[in-house]
C-alpha cells in the first residue's frame, strides 16, 4: 500500500490495521510530550488547491508529532489557464525531494492522477478531492463510532451497527468515503436526502435508501450522521429553498429527542447550525462531532506512519 | 498528355466480386476480369477495395489550433485510414462562420492534397447560438458548404435552431446537430451513472441527447427540412431516430467508431484519454449503438477526430480537454465491432464510410460507385492483417484512447483523385504544399 487515495482500494485487514495503528497514537496524543521520532528526516507536503483549515492543520499536527518536515503550498483555483499546472507543481515538489504529498483538490480524482502519474515517485494521500473520496474522514469517523459505541480499546469492525448517512450524498466525498469504509467494515449503511441529492443509482451503493427522513429514523439507525448543505445547491435547483430543506432534512430538536438516548450524532464538520443540524443535538451528550476532529489527528498520524514508516522500510 | 495508368489485380469490391481495376489519370478507366495494360500494376489478392472513405466529422484545428493539428497532418492522417475526404468542423480561431474561413479552409486542403478537405460551416455566429452565420454565402463560396454545424456547442434555442433548418432548405443544406442541452449538462464530465456517483464526476445523462434529438426531429418535420444528429451515443437516441426515420421525417445519424466500442469503465482511473463529448457510454449503450448501424437507423460512422496537445491530456480529469484522435483507427474498429461480429457486410460498411456521408454532404466526386467513370477515389482494405497502435501516427497528436492495443484490419493503398496517398502502408509525399 503506497497510497490512500480512496477507502475503496482498503480490505477490511488494511482497515482494521489502521483503526488500531490510530488507538496506539491516541495513546501518544494522551501523553504530555506528543512526539514519536519515525519521520525524522523525511519531507511532506500539504498540497491544498481548496480552502481547508482543519483538515490542513490535522494533518500538519499529525506529521509533525511523527517528527517530520512539513511545507505547506496554497494555490486556490490554480489551473493550467490560469497559472502553473498542477502537474508542474508536483514536479516542482518532487524536484525538492518531497516524499508524500497530502492532497486536497476541487477536481475529482486529482489524487488518483497524480499517484497514476509519471510526475512524481512521492506517496500521495488524498486529503479529500472534489465530490470524490476523504478517506481519512471516513477513517476518523468509524473510529469514533467505534470507541463510542464497542469502548476505547475494541480491535474488531462494526458489524450489528447500523449508521444513517443524511444529506446531500451526491456532492459529499465525505459520504462516499463513509459508505465504502462503513460496508468493509461490516456495518450497515443506510442513506437518506432528497432524490436530488440521493440519485437512484445510490441504492446500490448502500443497505437502504429513504427518501423522507423520519421514517428512516425510526428504523434504530445507532448512528445518525448529518452532512453538510451548501447554500449554493438552492441556486442550482436541488432543493427549493433552506426552509424546507431545513425542515425536511434538518436534525431538530424535535427529531433529536425523538432519538434513542444511545444513538450517536455525527457531522464531519464545517456545520451550519439550524440548517442540517440544530444546536440542540450537535451539543448534546449524545454529538461524537468534537471527537470526531480530535482523532482526525490520531488517524492521521497512523496513515502518515503506515504509508511512510511501515511501507517504506519494508521495501 | 498520356494518363499514368495502374492495375489493381484480383481485388475483391464490397459485394465479394473478384475483378481487376484499372486507373487513368484521375478516373476508375475500367474494371472487369480482362488484365489490361498498365505503367504499374499491383496483385491485390486478399485486398478489398471501396470507394475512399468520407468523414462528415472531422477536427482538423487548422486556423488557430495549430498545435494540436494542421490541415496538412489532419489530411495525412485521413489519408492513412482510407479517407479521400474530409469535413472539417467549423470551431476554428476564428470560427469557420464566413466564407472567407472555409474558402481557406479548402484552399489549405487541395494546396495539401491528400484528401477533398470539405469544411463545415457554423451555423451560428460565432457559434454564439444566437444569430445565424453567413450560411448562403458560405454555400455560394468557393468552398460550396453544404453541412453546418455548431459542432462542439448546440444550437439549444429552438427558434434559432428553427430557422436555421428553414434557412438551409434554400440550397438543400442539412444542420449537423451536436445534441447536448446546456443546462441538462452543465460541467459534464462523464456519462451520468452508478459510475459517476462512484467517482464523483458530473453526470453528463442521457435525456440531454435524447430530449435535443427529440425536439430537433420534430422541428425538420414541421418546417420539411434535413437534420444530420452528430456522435450519437445512447439506446434512447437511437429509438427517437428510429421513430423519426419511420414517420418519414429526413434525419440521418452518426456514430463515432469510439462509440461502438469503449465504455465508460475506462474512466475509472481517471485518464483523462478517455474524455470525450458526448461521454463513453455503457455497454448496454454500444450494443444498440451497433444494432442501429446494422438496422439502417444509423447511416454513416464519423471520426469525430480531435486532436489535442499533450498539456491538455497530461492533467487532472476536470481540467483535461474533450476528445480523442480517429482518422487512422476508424475503419479498423469499424471492422472489429461490425464485421467481426456479423452484424454487417462489406457492402454496408462501404455505405457507411463512403456512400452515405457523400451523400449527406451532396458531394459529386465522393461516395461513388468502384466502377468506369467513377473518380479514382479508393482505399484497398486488408481485413486479414492485425497491427498494434501505436504513437507514431500521422496526426499530430497523440491522445489516442487505442494506444497500445492490437487492432484488425488496415488500409494498404488509399488513391486520392487518381494519385497514391498511401502506398503499400506508407504515406507518401504529394502535394503542393510546403513542409516547415
């Protein structure tokens, strides 16, 4: 395994391995000096052609608690029309010796053509790209639900757990990436938005599919995981408006105390409060969201080690 | 001045007659079993000759795109695989909208002379969509434009598109409709599906095509004139045409030879080779696809060549130009998916490169029959040789979805306006032009 570009290419072994690699860093996150030496010496790049700040931090934290160098390249909306390509960019890095390169990109697939390229030799980790895969998103959500749901030290994989993916399925790479790690793993996976967002081609991708949130949530889904609505889809006809968006596919109050007090609330996170999700359940006991970017870190150091540490001294 | 004369012995034509074919100057002199006379004479045992081969879709990016392609390398290409004429689409720097364009368009062409380079003209200014293009003067020009097209875009406004069709029927021009509504389609990257939610490219779905042809057929009905549908590629399409076809209405339709043969799962990894407009399609797709071309609903298989430079191929998918190269591989992939599968026979595949196209395009020296009197337009096809793809074609470019794959079938001798082309597989230098 050279690359993450996509939990689709991860077999419930590779998984698992992650998983538990990302228990052990946890343990290192817990302890007042929160440094390991394994990427001493070793260069990686954040390669951010989107606007993140999160997800670009946790993984410059993670690389720099295994000890590695970090750089950080920005170039927002950068396009062979409009400036340096990126296959420029990444021979520019590779010239420099870089040996992973953390990717986020508005294109779908640009991490895949980059790892399929002759442009450069480095490790490539898809830090999410365009409506496609985030696969160490998906890894940090199903360690929190794990940890939440089986406790802190559990190994095995989500089998009997049952999770609801509500929102705009078709824009979300977070859901993409949750849907392929969540079925490898063994839970089941159940999806839910508007036929819009939530196109017929998706029953196959999952265990269910509804179109109307409050029947799906009376089918004792353990976890309810809420996306992301961007103002923007109103403007493109999606939806009609964010009222009844909000009301129809919004996680109130009223839906949230409806909820099994058991059932874990997720969202991968920017929020938008009182559209997809009210205050009441993103900050109630039962909301796993502050866990879910703590051990962003934690997952993300355990990619970082596996693709740079293990994979590479094994050669 | 004596004609050079050449016999072409034991060549069989597209109905299975084994006969010799003698040419004269420009003309077919005779053919028949006698062994005449001749300066050179080739044993053509095993060859098939059909009247040379006629793309209606062509991109030869020659005014302002010289870096993908010339007029010069595009007609080599051609040339290369069987083709005696070409027609050049009209989305040129500047636009082929005037007659001055396509008057040097053509001129390019006969000064390259391998193939009749045929533009096509816009249909719209600019291929703006909104006011018509010079279509009478490009018709009454030099360059006698028959065929227009927005090729690339479509003429999405139905008044526009109206009268476009009304326009043409003056000079018994036809539209050549590239079917894609806009707003069904807006950043389309792949063929909508299973696959495109997969991979989290735009769907670019059927109904765009289907619900352009729909509506295009009905308009030609209702104002009696002549459509031609561009690059087909759906089942749907093909019952709209086919419905269309029988109601009497005078729609003729295309499909590319990468239609009839790749599907969308080459997208897969993201290699950007494998962007075209309008998308690889299903398999499903292509079965009927071919079916249609087999049943007559489909009339004529065009290239849709278009050559791209390196830089917009060696990038990521969103930013990666649409389109592939086809003149050199098009009769092969026409054999392996017609041929090969008893779909067709040789007859037919002589309508659908050659007679049909001419037609379209009314063409008087083009699409004629192998026989005496006719121009000495002709391809001698070896269906029993295999070849693999390679990047050293005669077009200058290289984004080539066969590269590397082991093709059946290849052209041996093209004779454009009587002279060799392609002679025994090698492309030879004709012409006036000047190479740099």
């Amino acid at each position: 395994m050279k690359h993450l570009l996509s939990t689709g290419d991860l077999d419930l072994a590779n998984s698992l391995e992650l998983l538990n690699l990302s228990v052990e860093m946890q343990g290192v996150n817990s302890r007042d000096v929160k440094k390991l030496p394994s990427l001493t010496g070793r260069t990686v790049a954040n390669l951010f052609f989107e606007d993140s700040t999160r997800t670009r931090f946790s993984f410059e934290i993670a690389a720099k608690r295994l000890s590695a160098d970090v750089v950080n390249f920005t170039a927002k909306g950068s396009s062979v029309s409009k400036g340096e390509s990126l296959k420029d960019t990444v021979l520019t890095l590779e010239a420099m010796g870089i040996e992973a390169l953390i990717v986020r990109h508005h294109h779908s697939g640009a991490a895949n053509t980059i790892a399929n390229s002759y442009w450069s030799n480095a490790t490539v980790i898809n830090a999410g790209d365009g409506t496609h895969q985030h696969p160490t998103q998906a890894l940090t959500d199903a360690l929190t639900i794990r940890q939440a749901l089986k406790g802190k030290e559990d190994s095995g994989d989500l089998s009997g757990i049952k999770v609801l993916i509500v929102g705009d399925i078709l824009h979300s790479r977070v859901a993409r990436s949750n849907i392929d790690l969540l079925k490898t793993l063994g839970a089941y996976v159940g999806l839910a938005g508007p036929s819009t967002l939530l196109p017929s081609e998706a029953s196959s991708l999952a265990d269910a599919v509804y179109h109307n949130l409050d029947e799906a949530l009376l089918d004792g889904f353990d976890v309810v995981m809420m996306l992301r609505m961007q103002m923007e889809r109103m403007n493109s006809v999606f939806v009609p408006n964010a009222n009844e968006y909000s009301t129809l596919w919004g996680l109130s109050s009223e839906r949230f105390s409806n909820l099994k007090s058991s059932t874990l609330i997720m969202h991968p996170g920017p929020m938008n409060r009182g559209l997809e999700i009210s205050s009441e359940a993103a900050d109630s006991s039962q909301s796993a969201i502050v866990d879910q970017v703590r051990n962003g870190v934690s997952v993300r150091m355990a990619v970082l080690y596996k693709l740079l540490a293990q994979e590479s001294s094994a050669k | 001045m004596t004609n050079k004369t050449t016999l072409f012995k034991n060549v069989s034509l597209s109905d299975g007659t084994v006969t010799n074919i003698l040419v004269s100057g420009q003309v077919i002199e005779y053919v028949g079993k006698e062994t005449k006379d001749s300066v050179e004479e080739f044993d053509c045992s095993g060859l098939i000759a059909m009247s040379g081969f006629v793309d209606l879709h062509t991109h030869l990016r020659e005014p302002g795109f010289e870096q993908s392609e010339t007029i010069l390398t595009g007609s080599k290409a051609a040339a290369k695989g069987g083709f005696t004429c070409v027609h050049p689409m009209a989305n040129t720097n500047p636009v082929a909208d005037n007659s001055a364009v396509v008057e040097q368009v053509y001129a390019l062409g006969e000064a390259a002379g391998y193939v009749q380079v045929q533009p096509i003209g816009a249909v719209t200014a600019n291929l703006g969509g909104k006011n018509l293009a010079d279509l009478g003067k490009m018709n009454a020009s030099a360059a006698n434009v028959t065929v227009f097209s927005d090729d690339g875009k479509c003429v999405s406004d139905s008044l526009v598109m109206r009268r476009a069709l009304e326009y043409v029927k003056a000079f018994d021009g036809v539209i050549a409709q590239h079917a894609q509504d806009p707003l069904l389609t807006v950043n389309a990257q792949m063929n909508e599906s299973a696959l495109s939610l997969k991979l989290g490219l735009t769907g670019w779905p059927s109904v765009a095509e289907e619900a352009i042809i729909a509506r295009d057929v009905l308009l030609t009905h209702e104002v009696g004139s002549r459509l031609h549908v561009c690059h087909v590629s759906t089942k749907g399409s093909v019952d709209v045409i086919r419905w269309a076809k029988s109601r009497g209405i005078n729609v003729t339709a295309e499909v590319t030879p990468h239609h009839l043969i790749l599907t969308e799962d080459l997208v897969s990894e993201y290699n950007p080779v494998f962007k075209v407009n309008p998308p690889l399609r299903t398999s499903e797709d292509v079965q009927a696809l071919r079916q249609a071309v087999a049943d007559g609903t489909i009339d004529i298989i065009a290239t849709d060549h278009a050559p791209h430079t390196p830089d917009s191929k060696d990038c990521e998918w969103g930013e990666a130009a649409f389109g592939m190269i086809g003149l050199e591989s098009a009769a092969a992939i026409a054999k392996t998916t017609l041929i090969d599968t008893g779909l067709i026979d040789w007859k037919r595949f002589e309508e659908l490169l050659a007679i049909n196209p001419a037609k379209i395009s009314k063409l008087a020296d083009q699409g004629q029959p192998i026989e005496a009197g006719s121009p000495a337009n002709i391809l001698f096809f070896d269906p029993s040789t295999s070849y693999q793809v390679d990047s050293h074609g005669e077009s200058k470019s290289t984004n080539n979805p066969y590269l590397g794959m082991r093709l059946s079938g290849s052209v041996v001798h093209t004779i454009y306006k009587g002279t060799f082309t392609v002679k025994n597989s090698m492309i030879q230098e004709i012409g006036t032009h000047n190479d740099i």
